[in-house]
C-alpha cells in the first residue's frame, strides 16, 4: 500500500503481534514526498497511565521493478 497524499500516515493495529519486541501499531506515511514505515510500542509509566514511543524508517518497496533490454535476453 503507498500513501499518497503529502503529510498523511494511515495507522493500524498489528495483528501479527507474537512477540513483545513487535510492534503493538504499524503506520505507513508520506513525509516530504518519501514514503515511511512507523512503529509503536505500547508502554505504561510510572503513573500507570499508557503512552506510546515508536520508529520511523524510509519504506523500501519489496518489488523492484527492473527494465530489460534486448542484450539482456538469452536468445
């Protein structure tokens, strides 16, 4: 999924959740034209009240797509 409007972050809960270092929420974004991946962790503080702290990382995209040309085929 890419964001596509500027300054806009859709945020969702993590249901692949299985391990404490994983994230509780995951947000995708778009900061400054670049796409970011957001991670929140669910934490309590010393006053029992929840707070969040989190990372922001520039989002590689899985799938590059690259152009052949006609030396790259075999035949």
């Amino acid at each position: 999924m890419k964001v596509s409007k500027e300054g806009v972050v859709l945020l969702f809960h993590n249901e692949y959740k299985e391990k404490e270092n994983q994230p509780d929420k995951k947000a995708l974004g778009n900061f400054e034209g670049k796409q970011v991946e957001i991670a929140l962790w669910k934490n309590k503080d010393p006053n029992k009240k929840y707070e969040y702290s989190g990372s922001i990382k520039l989002r590689e995209d899985k799938y590059v797509r690259s152009e052949l040309t006609e030396d790259d085929l075999p035949f």
